[in-house]
C-alpha cells in the first residue's frame, strides 16, 4: 500500500512537483506565474494513492490537477515522463504506467465498484459502468497500456477494445464529456460517437462530484478529417497550377456525410422530454445577454491582443488587421442585434469546440469524439445550451482553415499570386460550405423548431462563425503566430456578409485586398 507521510508532502510539494509538473504535456499553467503547489487531498484507491494537487498563481484562480501516485522498484521500467522521483531504493511514479492500477481501475468499473477513498469515509470513488462495456470482457486477463497520445489528458487502452481518457485537470463538476457521451450513448438513436463504457468520479459529502476519467469504446481510426481534408486538398491543388478546378464526388460524398451526421449528433441532443440538463430551452434575455457579452469581451481582448502583436505581423496580415479594427463599429451593432432580433429558434447541449480534429474516420464513416467543450470556458460556461450552429460554425470555419492552410503554404502554389488563389480558395470554400450546410439541414426535414427561419438562420449561423473566427484569433496568435491570418480572413468574409445586410451607403471601404 503506497503511504505518504508529512515529511514526503512537503518534499514533493516544494521541490519535486514544480519542475515535474512543467515538463508535463497535460499541465496547463505553464506559460503563467505559478505560486505554489499543494497536495489538497490524498485519494486512496486500493493499494495506490490520486493526489489531488492544486496548483495556484500570482493572477488568476488556481487549479486542481490529479496525479495517481504509487512507489515501485528501481528495476520496472517506466517511461521518463512518468517518474517522479527516483531515489537510491525506489522511483516514485505516475500509477497509470503501473499495470495494476490500471487493472483496477477497470475492475472498478467493470464493477460499478464505490470505494471509500477517505479514512473518515467523507469521500469515496465511485465508478459507473455503461452501456458501452460488454459483460464477457472481465477485469482478470484485461491487457492495458498507456497511449502515447500527448495531450492535456492521458490515455489507456485495454483489451484493444476500450479507451480510458485520464482526466488531468479537474472541474469542480461532472466533467461535461461525460454528460454528453453517456446521455448520447444511453438515451439518444445516435450511433456515430465511441460508446460511453463508464467513468470514474470522486464523491465528497456535501459538494459536487468531480469526475477523474471516462472510459468509451476504442475506435480503430484511419485517420481524423483534417487529414481527410488535407488529401482532398492535396489532389485539388495539383490541378491549380495548371488552371483547373476539379473537386472528385467522392470529396461531396464525404461532406455531405459529415453534414448528416452533425445533423444527426444534434438531432440526439434535442430532447424535448428530457431533464433541465438536456431539454431545448428558448432565446432568453438572459441567454442572449450571456452571448453579447462574452463575443464584446472576447473582441475587447483581441484587440488588445492584435494591437500588441500588431508589429509582428507581416505586412498582407496587417492590411487585414487593419479592416478588422476599422470595422469595429459594424461589428458592434450587428452583435447588439442578438438583443433585439425575433428568434423563436430553440438552443441544446452541443459539442462546443467542433472542428475536423474531432471526427475520426473508421470504415468509410465518421466518429465524433471530445466532447470536453471550449479550452478557453469555464465549466459552467461550457454546460451551457447553444444555437447548435455554434458546431456548424466550427466546422464550416475548419473547411475554411483547411482550404487556406493548404492553398496558401504549399510548395505546388509558390508561384501563383496571392489575388488568384484566393479566388480559388475561396471558390472551393463556398462550395464545401454549401455541401455540408445543405446535408447538415436535409438532416432534420428542415423546418425544425432548432431553426425557425431563414432569417433565424442566417443570422445565428453568421454570428457564430464571427464569434469562432475571432476565438481562433487569439489561439492562432498565442500558439502559431504564422496563421494568423487564416482567421483574421474568416472575419474579414464575416464582415463582408454583414456588408451585405446593410445599405450601400454604409458599407465599409475595402482598405486592401484580403490576402
Ligand atoms: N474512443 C477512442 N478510441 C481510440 N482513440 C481515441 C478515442 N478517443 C480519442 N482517441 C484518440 O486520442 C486522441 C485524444 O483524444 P481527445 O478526446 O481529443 O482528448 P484530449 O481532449 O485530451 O485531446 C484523439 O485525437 C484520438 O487520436
Ligand atoms: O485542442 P482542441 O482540439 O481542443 O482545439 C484547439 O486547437 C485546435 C487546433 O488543433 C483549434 O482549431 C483550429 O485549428 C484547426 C486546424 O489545426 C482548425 O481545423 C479549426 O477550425 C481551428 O479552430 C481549436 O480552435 C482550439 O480550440
């Protein structure tokens, strides 16, 4: 049974969690002023220990982070990233590289097993079992690893057939993924999500549950859609030098099917008869408060942020960021709209950071997968019910992301000018666009009351693809300042369609060509 005493907390603590934790992928706070690192609670689950570190900062609230924790022999050979400590006797280390807590922590749920994970029994583990775990593959011979998916999660898989996410940092909640997967997997038709096979949460007297982890099916994926999208673009592009324009079906196929099966996902979600957390609700005051704040509060910080980054930025960048702040006014008005327009359309639970990324392709269909919701929102934020839009939004900007990614980075298009490809990219954009929207539609036997108008419609999808064009800005100047430009371009279109809307006379001049 692994025990930690006083004198190995503050140890840790003090002089081993801090440079442990920011060499760590999962951890989130690197880039920010860290205070201090204290182990909060010491779980117990069986022989081994979760310590459940929170981590503060200069600024900024502070944040739980779960490590399992267990002490083996200098000879079990353990992946760098998951030692601890080594002294001259034992290696302390990240207990999912140990096969046994792996092992457990199946059993657990294999079991809907509750543990007591507190001496004065005020906290227990609790595993759920679901729907997804089929009864013939029992704990005892269950091979596992861990995956070397790199992420802000960590990763096992067992028997080959089942895909535990190790939740790193932790919400003060149900973890919204399983919300979501479980409510699709066990009361929706909707088949083209990994099924949900259980979870993992810490139950504590008097607060909410926090969830650890969440097992679900494992996919066998070819590939996700970005890289789909990339062939198709890669076959596309060898015609453009040559000044053709040829699209295969196949490529209208895959759209349309990626179309239907968003609608699908949402149609899952839309659940007249269900409880508060999943039945469709209306267009607010206060819902449409909420979203006019958080899209004035997200431009207000991606000013700012362009304004300090503006220097770097080469010059075709800057003429963009250029049309973007001039059209600051434009955008403000056509935001304020979401106060005051009729909208009878009704909101759900969505997936929340849509992109190609997130659908694997198995056996000629499509499997959508992370359903944690926005990195940048809060827990609550990301629980709650959105025009589904929102998704369509986020998709459609990824064709868009896709398009000039490839259009305007590769080797084949060098020589072409920047005016002409985007024509082309632009062309083979709309045309994605139209495919996906239209099969995403055809999905509900639209009219539907997710989508009351054509008026509804367009102004929900065109405020949804500003506020993602305008969240993607600041991921791009954070993490890769050479893209920046793609979004500033889905801004720039959304400002041209809101162009459209008004009158003539008002229209913005086009300060430069939005290359
Ligand atoms: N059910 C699954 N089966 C197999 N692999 C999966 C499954 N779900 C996710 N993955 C793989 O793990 C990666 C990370 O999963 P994701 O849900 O995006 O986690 P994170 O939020 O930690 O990035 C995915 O890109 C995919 O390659
Ligand atoms: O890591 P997550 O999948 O949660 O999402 C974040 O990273 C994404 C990039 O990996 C980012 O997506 C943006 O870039 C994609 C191409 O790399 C593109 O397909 C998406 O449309 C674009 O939004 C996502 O925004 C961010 O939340």
């Amino acid at each position: 049974m692994t025990n930690v005493n006083n004198a190995l907390i503050n140890h840790l603590e003090t002089n081993v969690f801090p440079s442990y934790f920011n060499a760590s992928r999962w951890f989130a706070g690197k880039a920010r002023s860290q205070k201090d690192f204290r182990i909060q609670h010491t779980l117990t689950f069986g022989e081994f220990l979760i310590l459940i570190v929170e981590v503060s900062y200069h600024e900024g609230p502070s944040e739980l982070y779960q490590l399992p924790f267990t002490e083996v022999s200098l000879d079990m050979d353990i992946p760098e990233k998951g030692v601890i400590e080594k002294t001259e006797t034992s290696q302390w280390i990240d207990a999912i590289y140990d096969v046994q807590f792996r092992k457990e922590l199946f059993a657990n749920i294999f079991n809907a097993t509750t543990l007591p994970s507190s001496a004065d029994q005020s906290s227990f583990l609790a595993s759920i079992k679901g729907k997804g775990l089929s009864d013939s593959d029992t704990p005892e011979n269950i091979e596992s690893h861990v995956l070397p998916v790199d992420s802000s999660n960590s990763a096992m898989l067992f028997g080959g057939k089942y895909f535990l996410k190790l939740y790193r940092k932790l919400f003060d909640q149900t973890n919204p993924e399983v919300e979501m997967v479980s409510f699709l997997t066990q009361h929706s038709d909707f088949k083209n999500i990994p099924a949900y096979a259980g979870s993992l949460t810490w139950q504590r007297t008097g607060q909410p549950d926090i969830t650890l982890g969440m097992m679900q099916q494992a996919i066998r994926a070819d590939k996700d859609n970005w890289m789909l999208t990339g062939d198709f673009l890669n076959d596309f592009m060898y015609g453009v030098p040559n000044g053709m324009f040829g699209i295969k079906e196949w490529v209208f196929e895959q759209v349309t099917l990626l179309g239907k099966r968003t609608g699908e996902m949402h149609l899952g979600l839309f659940a007249p008869g269900a409880d508060d957390a999943f039945a469709p609700e209306a267009f607010d005051d206060t819902y449409r408060a909420f979203l006019l704040h958080r899209l004035t509060d997200l431009l207000d910080r991606r000013y700012a942020l362009l304004i300090d980054n503006y220097q770097k930025l080469d010059e075709p960048t800057q003429r963009l960021a250029w049309i973007f702040m001039e059209a600051r006014e434009l955008i403000d008005d056509f935001a304020k709209e979401m106060l005051t327009r009729p909208l009878d359309s009704l909101r759900i639970r969505i997936h929340g950071d849509y992109h190609l990324g997130q659908v694997l392709t198995q056996d000629g269909d499509f499997i959508i997968i992370d359903f944690e919701g926005e990195p940048e929102a809060t827990i609550a934020e990301r629980k709650i019910k959105h025009s589904p839009f929102k998704d369509v939004a986020g998709m459609i900007r990824s064709y868009h992301y896709a398009v000039s990614a490839k259009l305007f980075e590769s080797h084949e298009t060098k020589d072409i000018s920047s005016e002409k490809l985007q024509i082309v990219s632009d062309r083979w954009y709309k045309l994605m666009r139209e495919t996906y929207f239209e099969a995403y539609l055809e999905a509900f036997g639209w009219p539907h009351p997710l989508f009351n108008s054509q008026h509804e419609i367009n102004f929900l999808l065109l405020f949804f693809l500003l506020e993602k064009a305008v969240y993607e800005l600041g991921y791009e100047i954070s993490y890769r300042p050479s893209w920046v430009k793609i979004p500033l371009r889905g801004i720039v279109e959304v400002i041209r369609e809101i162009e459209k809307l008004k009158e003539p006379s008002v229209r913005i001049s086009r300060l430069a060509n939005p290359s």
